[in-house]
C-alpha cells in the first residue's frame, strides 16, 4: 500500500522533565510506516527541545501563546500554512485548546484538518465541572469544589478534611496536609496558570491512567490502559507498564459512548482500597505518554490521523499487556546560529 504523503504540524515541543506530547506524537506517526511525513514544530519558546530534533521535526515556526487569542493565532498560521501546505495541525496543550477549536472551521476551509473535541465536550469535563459531569454521566468522581480566594479556601475546611488535593485549571496538583500548605499551593498555582483554584477530596489508592481515542459517535477506537512505575518530583510518569484491567477500559468505553467524545483523551483515575475506579481528571487531548500506545499495539496518533482525513478506521484488538516505557534524558548537540535564526526570524 502506499503510504500517504501527508504535511502535519505539532505543538507541544517540551521534551524535558516535563514533557509534552508533541515528539511522542511523531514517533508514533513515523514509526506506524503508514505516511510520508513532513513534520512541522509550533513551538511557544526558543528553548522547546523539540525544535531541534531535526530527524524528527522538519521545520519549527513560532506562534504567539494561548492568552494572546485566536485571532494573533489564525495570522501566524495563516502564513505557515502558505509556506508549508499544512495538512493537519495535532495541539497538544490543554490551554492551546480553545483557540483551535474556535478556529476548526476556517481551518478546515483552508484543507487544514483538526480531530478535537467539541466545545460542548471540552467545557463540561472541565476540573472545576467535574462533580456535574460525574452526576449526568454516571460516573464516579472526588468532591470538589472551584474556588477564588483564600477566604473560600478557610471556609472549606468544614466540608473537606486534610489531606486535601489543590489544583489548577490546567495544570499541576499538590496535596495539602495542612490550611497553611494549601494556602501555598493556592498562591503557587494561581501565579501561574489563574483562577479558579480547584479543591479535590483525597481518594486514597492508586493512580492509573487510560489513553484513548473516540470517534466522535460513541465507539472507542483504542483505549489502553497503564500504571507509572516511576513518578517525578513534578508528578510526571518517567516510567509506566500497561495493564491487563478490564475495568479501566469499561470505564473508557462508557465515557465515549456517553459523550460521543471525538478525539484523543487521557483519563486520570483512582483505583481506591475498593477496587472503585475514580476520575480524577479528565485531559483532552494526548498524554506525553501516547508512545507507549504504539508499543501496545494500538497507535493513537495513526488511527486519529486517518480518521480526521476521513478513512474507515476500525477499534483495535485488545492492548498488548506488560509492554513498558522507560524515559531517559538525551543532549542535543545544536549551533548559537539556529538559536538565533529562531530568535530573529521565528522560524527554523
């Protein structure tokens, strides 16, 4: 079969100790021997390490960030676009999100191809609407409650007790054992990614987590299911193994149906003392694990692709079971002229 020529461009460069997505994404996309790929970078900062893969990312454009609207957005790729014929763009970023999905549709007149959620979708599995999401769905999700202030904060004491779980409205999660290291938390959070902060009850038990992909009519294409071996300080998986848990998948495939979720997601759940199954989070989009997706059998990022150029792409069989990753941290030898092309013409 010939392979299918294809331009797709990425985001979610940050192949560090907090890894995105984005390189992850085109090894899958490489590796399934299924494209000829030209890959282009979007990339936020001059430090994504990612930029400067070039046997993985062909050429690397800066874009100017999320807060700046999708407006600032649609110029940058506009002329991306008439430099390079872009296919697909694949975000990778929660935050990123919103811009993307507002602007599908003129995407898509441009032959440009996304494969998100809708904005429906996108906002109803928000953190701070997930106790409302657990109610219409049926699902099982931890008391939690959005919140503004440390006012509020004090004021929750009645409802929730220690330890307690502080989040932010994208990113990071610590749990507080205390009023005063909430408070901490609260402070760290809101400096960087905003209100509201998210109270979350403490599930104890232990943390696995799903990635998945829907078909936007309620079928599950690929569900698999793991737990990390190895946590960073920042709370991210450095190592994990699938698992051969029929539970986990149920729970994904009752979620799709229910939602008609399209696209890829990653759940984030407590397996407690019980054997109860809790979501916790709910991302949408691919975890920065989803190369581990390829090994076991069932590479997201291939099926999605196909699926957003409008080829019939069926569920995978069942994962492959105690497949494993395990990350490592790799110097790229680059030149101050690339940095500096970057720097001065935002593209490399």
């Amino acid at each position: 079969m010939d392979k299918i020529k294809l331009t797709i461009a990425v985001t979610g460069l940050n192949a560090h100790d907090n890894p995105g997505p984005g390189i992850p994404v085109v090894r899958c996309l490489r590796d399934s021997g299924a494209f000829d790929l030209r890959t282009i970078g979007l990339a936020y900062e001059n430090m994504e390490p990612g930029i400067y893969l070039h046997n993985d990312i062909d050429k690397t454009y800066i874009v100017p960030y999320p807060q700046e609207g999708k407006d600032l957005l649609l110029q940058r790729l506009e002329y991306i676009h008439a430099n390079e014929k872009l296919d697909m763009i694949i975000p990778n970023y929660d935050a990123e999100l919103y811009n993307y999905m507002k602007l599908r549709d003129t995407l898509n007149t441009w032959g440009i191809k996304t494969y998100l959620p809708s904005l429906e979708q996108f906002d109803e599995r928000h953190k701070h609407n997930l106790p409302e999401f657990g109610k219409k769905y049926n699902l099982k999700i931890p008391r939690s409650r959005a919140i503004l202030s440390h006012n509020e904060l004090k004021q929750l004491q009645s409802e929730f007790t220690f330890p307690m779980v502080i989040k932010g409205k994208f990113y990071d999660a610590y749990v507080a054992n205390s009023f005063d290291q909430a408070v901490v938390y609260f402070n760290k959070i809101s400096a960087k990614w905003g209100l509201p902060i998210i109270v979350q009850e403490f599930v104890r038990g232990t943390e696995v987590n799903v990635a998945a992909l829907g078909d936007g009519k309620g079928n599950t294409i690929a569900a698999v299911p793991m737990k990390k071996l190895y946590i960073t300080d920042k709370g991210k998986g450095w190592s994990g193994i699938t698992l051969d848990d029929d539970s986990m998948v149920d729970l994904t495939k009752r979620l799709i149906k229910s939602t008609n979720w399209r696209g890829g997601l990653e759940l984030e759940l407590i397996k407690d003392t019980k054997g109860e199954l809790y979501i916790i989070e709910i991302n949408p989009r691919i975890p920065a694990w989803i190369y581990l997706s390829y090994g076991a059998g069932q590479n997201i990022p291939e099926a999605m692709v196909k699926m957003a150029l409008g080829y019939d792409v069926q569920p995978y069989p069942k994962h492959k079971i105690g497949v494993m990753f395990v990350r490592y941290s790799y110097d790229i030898i680059t030149h101050v002229s690339e940095f500096q092309k970057l720097a001065t013409t935002g593209e490399l």
